[in-house]
C-alpha cells in the first residue's frame, strides 16, 4: 500500500516533532539525542523518508512487509541487519475480568486446528511467524467474566480498535479494510456467529477506548506486557514479533549498532513497545 505524503502532513509531523522534543531529554532515552513519538507506525516511515527523525523502531512485521515491497519505502528505507531491539509475541485485549478474551482464544485455537489460521497467514507473507499452541485448553471463564461477553454477544456484533498497520490492518488500493488480523477477526466473529465492525483508534488512548466500550478488542499487533495483562484481559499469544531499527539506506554505514544511533533522532509510535525500547521507564532512570 502506498500512502501519498502531502505538504499538509509534512508540516503536521514536523510541528509534533517541535513539541516532542521537549519532553524527552537525552537522559530519558537509552540511546539516541532526542525522540520523536509518532501517531502510528506508517508515520514512523513517513518522518523517514521526510528525513524529521534518523531512526524508526517499529516492528518486525510491519517493517519487513513494506522493506521487501516495490514501493517508495522499499526503494529508500532498510532494517539495520543483525540488530533486535525486543523480541516479543502478541495477543489481543478485552476489557479487564471480561470472558470475551478467553473466548476469542479458544476460537484463535481452533482456527489454527482447521488451518485457517496457515491459510490466512501464507496470503499475507507470514506463516512463519504464528504461535498459535493447539494443545492448550481454555477453561470457562466465571460468570463474572461472562457478563461482558454476553454485553457483546448481545451488541450481534464486536467492535474492533485498529490502527494502519500493514500487513495487519490496512487500505487495499480500493480503499478496502485488509490484512491478517483484519481477516482472522472476521473469522473468529463468524464462529460467534456476530458482525464485526473496525474502528481507527489512536494507539495511545487505547486503554481508555476499550474501558469505555467505545470499542470491545484491541486487535492490531499489540505486543503482549505484564503491564497490560495487569490492566487488560489478554489473549494467547497468536503471532511472534520483534523490534528493529529502520534507517534509509543513505546511512547504512553510519548507524550499525545502538551506539552509532548516541547523536540520532529516533522515531517510534507512540505508545507502542517499540517507544519502550527507546525511552526509559521511570524505574530505571
């Protein structure tokens, strides 16, 4: 998928870049002199390609998927070889105590036994990344926990927060809704026999989206965390996953290691793991 980068756009990312260098001192990174945090992953390469940042940490998936296209990004960007910043697995989120988690992971499951899980996978470049492990059983979540899977059940319907994210979720050149967790969500709300309806969200507010009902899954690669497993329910592991450095080729001799990268602006989306592996939890400073 190919986005057109508008002047418009250009001045957005460049004035959010002025306001988030103020918050994140070269004390407040593990490496790098200053990050910029981006609404989302495709303005990660988006400010790349504007050259607003030197390095983009984002993940694996996405990154390999647009670096082996023929597209702009392609031709001018590149992942750092030899360099994992995190290597991670996702899952996907309900609200907190909700059975909706355990449900979809038991549909993920036995997806994954019929093969429509490979099937759906192999068209988007990524069956060697599914995790999916068919010898668990999930046990019946409590009536508690069925309350709100039965508010969805009732809805006909599950509202699914994503964001653009391709080869997950992403505008096809006919501007439909495509992609692997696109696909697999319409999957699993066929075995509840359900609608699913997606909604754009912004990654950073996520949380508060879901708790609100505003949306009912956070369905969109998210990385799985103790902190978000504490805060949300969270499913199996379905997909495997890690963080790299993207750079445009001009300087692939320049940034090698996290060293190189001491005086580099470094981008990530907001929010995101790849954003923890560049900025410091308060603990650790």
């Amino acid at each position: 998928m190919k986005r057109i980068l508008t002047i418009a756009l250009a001045v957005l990312m460049i004035a959010g870049c002025v306001l988030s260098f103020a918050s994140c001192s070269n004390e407040d990174l593990k490496f790098g002199k200053s990050f910029t945090p981006a609404e989302d992953q495709m303005s990660v390469l988006l400010a790349l390609n504007a050259k607003t940042i030197d390095v983009g940490v984002m993940d694996s998936v996405m990154a390999g998927y647009y670096m082996s296209q023929d597209t702009e990004f392609a031709n001018s960007l590149m992942i750092v070889e030899g360099l994992t910043l995190a290597t991670e697995q996702y899952g996907i989120a309900a609200r907190k105590g909700s059975g909706l988690a355990d449900a979809v992971s038991a549909a993920l499951i036995e997806l994954a036994k019929d093969g429509k899980v490979a099937e759906i996978a192999t068209k988007y470049g990524l069956q060697n990344e599914i995790c999916i492990d068919t010898s668990l059983v999930i046990e019946e979540p409590d009536a508690a926990a069925m309350e709100d899977f039965n508010y969805v059940m009732g809805q006909g319907k599950m509202i699914v927060g994503y964001t653009d994210f391709a080869p997950i979720s992403y505008k096809d050149a006919n501007g439909n809704l495509v992609g692997f967790d696109v696909e697999l969500a319409k999957a699993v709300a066929a075995l509840f026999n359900i609608e699913v309806e997606f909604k754009l969200i912004n990654w950073n507010t996520k949380e508060a989206e879901l708790e609100s009902k505003a949306i009912d899954l956070i369905w969109n690669g998210m990385t799985i965390t103790p902190e978000r497993q504490e805060k949300m329910a969270v499913t199996i592991p379905y997909m495997n996953n890690k963080q790299v450095a993207v750079i445009r080729k001009a300087d692939q001799d320049k940034y090698k290691t996290t060293d190189d990268m001491k005086k580099a602006i470094i981008g990530a989306e907001d929010g995101s793991a790849g954003m923890s592996c560049v900025v410091k939890e308060k603990e650790e400073e």
